[in-house]
C-alpha cells in the first residue's frame, strides 16, 4: 500500500565527524586540508555512475544525477540544480546546506569556499574525479584568493567507506554492422581522418560512451547505460585498450575486435589493464616527438590530463568521437525508429492496462514502473531500462527527477495528475519518452498548465532554423507560451540521445544555459521536453525524442539549407489534458498529424503483435481534434 | 543627381609595401615581425572612434565600425561580420581578402595567422588598441603554433601615416541633476559601495562613456558620441582624472568638478594630463598593499592592463558603472521619452515632406538624410547626429550599415524600398530608429519579407519573460517568422542604448552570439531591430528603441516577476508595406495599439509645434489595420 511520508533524509553527523578526522589525518594526507571536494562524477566523468563511484550520495543521502558537495571543518553544502531542490532537500538531514545553482542569491562553490575558509587554506579533491577544466577554474579562484587546490592521491571517502563495492566487469556485447552501420576499423580510420587535419598523433578516449561506440561493444558496468570501464589511446598506427583484462577471455569479444589475427598492423588493438592507463600514457608521452600533439577532452580527468606535458597537450571541449557519435547514421535512424514503435507499443499497452486498473485503487507509482518495464522487456532486443523510471503521482511529479521509493510511493487516483518519464535500451536504439495523463477530470489550471507545455512542446518540435543554428537558440520557443502567463520551469529543454548508448550524450542541447554546444545538423537525435511543475500539487512535463531533419522552406536564403525536427517517440498525448480553445489552428493541425503518425505506425506494430488492448487505446487516444 | 557607381575602393599598393618595410625596420622594431594586426579600435576600446584613431580604415579603406586587419609579407585579410561584408568589399581593392566572419568556412585569425605563417614568426600588434582579453587568447593560439604574439610600442600605422590628424581636445558640457538624476558624487559613492562589497581597493576606468556618465560630463571629441578622451582612476577616497589639462580652464567645469572648493576631502578630484595614465597607474601599483585588488575591464587595453601586478589585478568583464549605466533612473527614462517624441516630430515631418517631394524625382539618399538632420536640429536640446544615417534606396539597402556618399547615392522612386536608420543625441537623451517604405507599390515579395521582420519585430517587443532573463534568450522570437520561410538575417537582433551617450552600449542587447551578457532589468534600454536583406535588391529593418518595464502576468512563478518590453520609438510603421493576411489576431491588435499610442503622443508635439503636414501625415499613417 502507498503511503504519504517523504523520503527520509541520510543521518551523516557519524560520517562528517569521520571524514573531518581523515581530512587532518597524516596517512592521508601530507599536510591538513580545510575543505574537501566531492565531485559527483567517476574516473570518466560519467552522469550515471556505479555504486563504487557513489561517493557524493554516500557522504549526504543526495542521489541525484548532478551535484557536488563539498565538507570544511564547520560547513557541508551540496550544490545542484533545479531539477532536483526539492528531492535533495528530502534527502539530506540538516548538517547539509542546499545550495540551489541557477538562482541569484546562491554563491558559486568558489565564493562559497572563500567566504567561509580561514585564510591560506588548503582545499583538497581526487584529481581523478574531478574534470581538468573544473580543476583549472576552481584552482585559480581559490589561488586568487590566497587559498590552494590541492590533489590527494587517497579518496578520503574511501577511506571512510567500510564497504565498499567493487568495480565491476560485466560481460560484453558485440555489435555487428546492422546495428552500428559501420565497423570499428572504419570509425578508427575516420577518428585518424580526423586527427590528421588538425595534425594531431595522438588521442586519449576517457569517456565510457566514446569508446563504447567507437568499438562497438556495449558492457552493463553502470545501471541504465550500456558501457564499460576502459580507456583507449588512439594514435596514428596504434590502438591502445585498456579493460579489465578477464573480458578479453571470451572468444566473441577477441573475434570482434580481431586480437588474435588483426587483419592490418595499424589496426591491431593492443590490451592493457584498466588500471594501467596512467603509466602507459606517461610511457607514450615520454616518447613524443617536439611537435607531436594529443587530444584530450578538457572534461577528462585532471589526473589524466596532467600526465600529458603541455607542451604536447590539446584539451579539446568536445572529441571527434562525441560528435561522429552524435549524428545518426542512416542505420542507427533506423535502428532508433524501430526501438520507439516497440517502446511505444509498450507504453500503449501500459496505458490501456492503466485505464482499468486505476478503478482497483490498487495501482502504485512502483507498480505502474514495474509493469511498464515487464511490457518493455516482452519487445524484442529489450537490454534494460534506460535511466530509472519516473512514475510520479500528483505532488510527486514536482520532484522533476522523482523515482518512487516504498517511502514516497503513492497510489494513482481519479484525483491527480500521474507523471511517467521513462526509456529503455534496445539492442537497436535507446528511448526516452514522459507523458503526463489525468484518470478523472483534471482541473482548468492543470489543462492550462498542460497546455502551455504542449505550446512549448509543438513549438520546438515544429521549428524551422537555418543550418548551423545551435540548440540553445531554440531553448525560448519551449517557454514563451508559459512565459506569457508568468510561468517557466527549471530546467533544459532538450539532451542528446545516444543509440543503444546513454540516453543523456552531448554535444548539442536545448537549454537556456549559454554552453559551448555544436550546431544542430542532419541526423543528430535530442529531446523536447518542456515542463511545468508547482511544488507541493503536480508535475506536467511532455517528452517527446526527435531526430534533426533537412526542411524544406519556401525561400533558401544564402543557400544555408534549413532544419526542422521529425518526432521518433509516437505516443498519444492525452487529449483531455489540453484546453483546446489555447491552441492555434497550426498547433491543432500538429496535435492530429502526429496522433496520426502514432495510429499508422504503432497501430501496425501492436496489432501485428497481437496486442489488442494496446491498439484499441491507441485508437481511441488519436481521435483528431475538430 | 544619383549615379549608380559602387563605391571605389582604396589603392593600397604603395601603403602595404610602407607597412612591410616598417615591420621590417629596426627604428621601430627590435626583430623585424611577419605580421601585424591593426584592430579597428582606439586606446579605450571605442566602437567609433576619432580620426587620428582610424588607422585600419587607413591601411585597408574598408570604414564601417567593426573589423580587424593583419599584414603579412605576403598577404593582406580583413575580418569583418555580416553587417559589412558587402561594404568591405566594394571599398577594399584586391590586395585585400575578406575574412566573413560568422561563415563557418572562414577561418579565425588565430587558425589564418597559423596557417600562412613561416615557423617561428613574430606577430607584432600595438599593447594601445588591443584588448586584453584579446591579447590573452591571440598569444596562446600563436604560442601553441610555435608564433609569439609581441608588443609593438611605436604604432607602424602611424609611422607611415603622413598626414595624420591630432588627437581632439572639444569644449566640455556639464550636466545637471535635470539631466542625470544623479549627482557625480552619487555616482562615485555608489560606485565605492560596489567596490566595498566585492574588497577592491581601486578601480580603472578605461570606456569613455563610462567617464562621461560617471562625471556627468559630456565631449565631442568622436563624431557622433558625446565622449571625450579621458580616464579615470578611483580609489576609495581619491579621484584620479586624466583629461588634456586646456579643458579643465573652462570655469563651467571647475565649478562642476569642484575642482577650487572641494566639499569633502574623499570627493576631491586630482586632474593629471591624458598622456600621464601609464606613469600615474604604476605609482598607485607601486603603493599597494598586498591584498589591494584593482578592478579593470578584460576589454582595456593590454598595455595599461599589464602596468597592473597579475596579483592585484582583478580583470572583469563588465565593470559596475557599464551596468550602473545601463539601468536607466526615472529621470534619464524621462529623458529618454522626450527625445523620442522630438525624434518622431521630426521623422513625421520627414515622411509628409518626402511623400511630397519624391514626385519631383529629385530626391536622393544624401538629401534625405541632410533633411532628416534639419528637421532633428530644429527640436530642443538637439546636439548632433548619434551615428551616420543610414538612408539607402533598392539595392543599397542590403548593405547592412550603408552610408550614402556622393558615388552612390541613388535617387528615392516610387519603385524601391526605401530603408532609413537614423538617430540625434539630445540633451536628455539618444535615439536610434528605422523604418523601411515604398513610395510607390511594393512588391509582394517585399511586402512578404516585411511582414516576416515585423513579426519578428513584435515577437520581441511583445514578449514577456521572467526576471533574470538574458537579452540572448530573446533572439530567436525575432527570427522564427524568417526561420519558417527560409529567410534570415545575418546581425544581431538589439543592442544597448546608452541617455545623451553612445548609441550602441552594454552590457545587454539581444543577439544569436552566446556572450557574457548581463540579465535584462526594468530601466534598461535596448533596440530592437531585425531585418532582412536581399543582397543587390533590397534592404528591411523595423527598429524601435524600447524600455525594459515590469509586466503583469496571470500567475508569478516562484515569485520572480516578469519583464516586457515599452516602445519609446514612436514612428508609425508603413502600413502599405504589410501583407496582413498573414498577421495573427494578436499581431495586428499590436500594430493597431502601438499606432494609436503614436498618434496620441506624437500628434500632441506635432499639434504644439504647429506642424501641421507632420500632423496630417502622422494621422494618415496610423489609421488602424481591420
């Protein structure tokens, strides 16, 4: 049974007392450290991390996505943004501060520090998780302030942490050309295309995904993503891997990547350990000629980074692989098409089932996730979930990266506005999709609200933008029908999507932060999810993932060519949820050409499947609006 | 009578061949350099600049206000953005390349520089005109190439510049309360509260408009902005005024500045000639103590910036009076309104009097602007011309900033598009307003693309936004209603506008480039001006200056409040020239409101100036859309 109570916060006064200990203890430590810096992040500055890397939600009981804290003698304060205020307010007892990024008032982790350390004091991180260019801001602010960023080699949540998780080393999967399209000796040729233009010998992979896709292997090492932990360096005749060397016993992942007769010496994969990256790269570096430069993304760590000298280094902010990833080759389109007709013919069936179940009384935010992931795990080629699921029921759906806990977990009702943001990974593609639906009658301001979102919705889906327009330039379409009623929400509009890879990938966006994010282009796949959230009642937000796609357009000015969007998600929006009278006759036109889309194409799928429950609900959910 | 003739570009055959024996000669350089960049600025990082101060206009002949030169031995580039493209071509003969920035084929100046460059070369540019920032990131770029970026103490420009006019030393005008709002003292201890809160000791004030403002003080020494060659150091109880001493015998400023009878000892200004900033800077460095910080703008130049030691530096982007500046008080908004209305008096006047004499077909670019200076000297408090109009027929319309000379000049015809940008300096205030119109009947394709601008025009004056809401966030409303059609334009959408000052100011404005600029409050002041243009057709703008006010919403979020925008332009937009059919409800209720709000204001000035043509115009022009 559901019950009301808020999740609990994590008691910590024990655990800051222990860590205050080891930041003045001398086998940590050379010297003691006034502050320390626990960065969210792992080794690879991945979003998603596992349990051995949890060390930020260790220390406070915060387990969002995104979030630093940092603990001094006197203070512990966590940083993050506004997606998750409210959660990580419930989660931390009150020895922590909520320092809320993105408002006014709130100080940047730099001010922060200077204003409550005594002076010359030294702050301390673990140079491997924090990103080289984090390092560089944050050492020149406490510097400039007469304090020092200093590197401890121990983590000295580690060091604390009785027990610990292992770092895991699960099994591989290969991927072969009908679902990446291309090989990885043709993306290593095209990644050393690269690297010559731009005269670069040398490139170091950190980011889990990069090597993922350039290899075509996929791992489970971290929940919702299918990656694992390795490094590469990639240099114009070598290939350097570095894994957990038990993986390369199996025989399919050797004749994947062609250990044992590599076709061409250039193209011969040498293994190391994972470990051993750090040595290795000082061994190469040691070996560079004068003018030799290499790659190394300027959100890598700051250990790796600093074993290159700088003389040879070229931190870069996004790598050629991030963004031969992120534009979509015509296979993984299709392979990404077809992960969101079965992702859709899931969530179909799941709503269909809702609409009887609800009357039970019985339905939970819990049991509606679960049973959406068993309906996800019946289509073919299902992997897992893409990131946990939000199944949020009325004040819950404020918390704009809930997951329902049996603490928080409340029971959907004819009352409230239900919530589900949630994806999986497919052999052939990953997908992303939040709907938010109403079993009874919603309130005018709840079809308001929806409405303005839909407004914003429609707005980004339907855009038309010169080529070489980057997303954030579009982040204002989303927010100007909420705008004009005094309302916003707290977070981007629009993330990356990876293809059977990590549902959140750079490097374009759609968001009102100013970040150096590339140009939309053809092929490149992202979100459109406006929101609108009041604390304490509901939370709307309608999710769609899209693909770039050429537009035509009357006029072609200087011959740029223009862009729009294609919507590869194709489930119903709930049609009671909108205040029609608030849409324009455009935005009624898009409502009816997309739930007609939605018919066509999953109406086949689910009565191809069998699946009648499902197709009837689909009709019924894509009745045009007259 | 008009011609038709392109303007001629300027021979540079012999000046390039002076230039390259310079930097090459060890009377002015140590080792010879292999390459020079002459930035488009003065000493004070000014956008227009004096004449003795036009040394790339003077190497390379292109004028318009934007625009970087470098010289090798071999070759010769200019970089300039979309505004000038055109312009810099027909005034740049072919020793010459034009550098489009903006284009994603035209190379940086850093990655040009490295790419013609022997090994190991000199790039030479003079400390005075260059940026700090810029300096900053040129010399890594060139040092990571293996190039040094050196300082040039003798400008080479200058060298080979004969005739080269003297640095201006204009009568000085002296503002009260009436104009200001504020006294200078005011200004200088809110300034000093500023600097209280952030622990900075001393403050380097570099921009002349800031200068001007701060000491409510006004100049002539550039065309067009009321600014005179001057800087400033504040400490937090002395004044240092570096001004040519001959103006400080004027009685009218002594008695301003309380230069005889100081009131109290910390607002006391020590006067120091012009030249002596560099010696006067070092001996304020020489006394700090060794917290002291210096607040200075990363847009100074690099020779006074690196007088200041790096310890006690603190470069900002924006300094406190660039933003104290851009929020206007009541008083200069009353300021501002008034001019506005004395504009529009004259404009109205204008339009009733071309509407009249275009008939006689002897009416040409140069004349039209000549009689809109007229009509603007005739209002009260008029001072000057706040940039050269803009008066451009047809095909010289597209050239974004285009200004009419005697061999381009094209006659006004009942069978072009007619663009004028124009705008004074009043006592109490600046202006800046386009209108774009048809003497004849337009085409439908003209009529088409106006529509789109003016769309674009009201998405943006109309919008409504949350506090905290930067000017780049706004852009693309301007341009979605082009972006849906195919059409574009290649300039920023609005730019901050400084009372009684410089036309183009920060640290606001609305654009597509993602730069640091600073949210938009209630009392700033910013243009709103898209366009489009069809490169030897046409040219279309639509611009209002408009004030940045409270607005009232429906609900409040988070208790942010919201922002919209007010019109302070009020000239009628040529109905004639839109396709209504293709306004929104909304659209055309706003053309009728914001008409109605011309003739009201406007037609009351009109009627107590007796200008009876202006009147009758102005009430032809703003009978409402049905």
């Amino acid at each position: 049974m559901a019950t009301d109570t808020a999740m609990s916060p994590k008691i910590t006064v024990e655990l800051l007392r222990q860590l205050r200990q080891v930041m003045r203890n001398s086998k940590y430590i050379t010297e003691p450290i006034q502050a320390y810096i626990i960065p969210s992040g792992d080794a690879h500055q991945s979003e998603y991390i596992a349990p051995c890397d949890c060390r930020r939600e260790f220390i406070c009981g915060f387990n969002g996505s995104a979030g630093t804290a940092i603990v001094t003698e006197q203070h512990a304060a966590l940083w993050t943004d506004g997606r998750y205020f409210l959660q990580a307010s419930q989660q931390m007892d009150n020895n922590w501060t909520l320092m809320k990024m993105g408002l006014k008032e709130t100080p940047s982790q730099e001010d922060w520090l200077i204003s409550v350390l005594p002076e010359n004091s030294k702050v301390g991180v673990d140079p491997w998780i924090i990103a080289a260019d984090q390092w560089k801001s944050m050492s020149k602010a406490l510097r400039s302030a007469g304090h020092s960023l200093v590197a401890v080699q121990d983590n000295l949540i580690d060091a604390i942490w009785e027990d610990r998780p292992h770092r895991p080393s699960t099994k591989l999967i290969t991927l072969g050309l009908k679902y990446t399209g291309l090989t990885w000796q043709d993306k290593i040729l095209a990644l050393r295309g690269k690297m010559a233009e731009r005269k670069i010998f040398w490139f170091v992979v950190t980011a889990l995904d990069e090597i993922a896709w350039l290899f075509n292997l996929r791992g489970s090492d971290i929940e919702y993503n299918p990656v694992f932990f390795a490094y590469a360096i990639i240099g114009m005749s070598s290939i350097k891997l570095f894994v957990d060397s038990k993986r390369l016993l199996d025989p399919a992942v050797r004749e994947h990547l062609e250990l044992d007769r590599p076709s061409k010496p250039e193209l011969t994969i040498q293994c190391f350990p994972y470990e051993s990256v750090y040595t290795e790269l000082q061994a190469v570096c040691a070996a560079l000629a004068p003018k030799e430069k290499m790659w190394i993304c300027d959100k890598a760590s700051c250990a790796l980074t600093q074993v290159i000298p700088k003389a040879h280094r070229s931190a870069i902010p996004y790598t050629p692989l991030c963004l031969a990833k992120a534009v979509k080759n015509p296979t993984e389109i299709q392979g990404m098409k077809m992960a969101h007709i079965k992702d859709a013919v899931a969530l179909c069936e799941l709503f269909a089932w809702l609409e009887k179940e609800i009357y039970k009384g019985t339905v939970t935010e819990i049991s509606v996730a679960d049973k959406a992931e068993e309906l996800r795990s019946q289509q073919k080629d299902f992997v897992g979930l893409s990131f946990p699921t939000i199944s949020s029921v009325g004040p819950n759906g404020a918390i704009i990266h809930y997951r329902p806990l049996p603490e928080t977990n409340r029971t959907l009702s004819l009352n409230e506005v239900y919530l589900i943001d949630s994806g999986a990974q497919y052999i052939d593609g990953t997908t992303d999709v939040t709907r938010t639906v109403h079993f009874g009658t919603p309130s005018d301001y709840e079809k308001e609200c929806f409405t303005y979102v839909l407004k914003g919705h429609i707005a980004v889906s339907a855009a038309v933008f010169p080529n070489g327009t980057k997303g954030h330039l579009l982040d204002s379409f989303a927010r100007a029908a909420l705008w004009d009623s005094g309302l916003d929400y707290l977070h981007g509009t629009g993330h990356g999507v990876g293809c059977f890879l990590n549902v959140h990938e750079g490097p374009c966006g759609i968001s009102y932060k100013t970040f150096a994010d590339e140009p939309l282009e053809a092929g490149m796949i992202v979100s459109d999810e406006p929101g609108h959230y009041e604390d304490g009642s509901f939370g709307i937000r309608i999710e769609n993932v899209v693909l770039v796609v050429p537009a035509k357009t009357k006029y072609n000015y200087r011959n740029r060519g223009s862009l729009t969007f294609e919507p590869l998600t194709l489930v119903p929006i709930q049609l009671k949820m909108i205040n029609t009278d608030l849409l324009t006759q455009k935005e009624r036109v898009w409502v009816n050409d997309y739930h007609r889309k939605c018919l066509e194409i999953v109406g086949v799928e689910l009565e191809r499947q069998g699946r009648k429950d499902g197709l009837d609900w689909l009709i019924r959910e894509t009745q045009p609006i007259v």
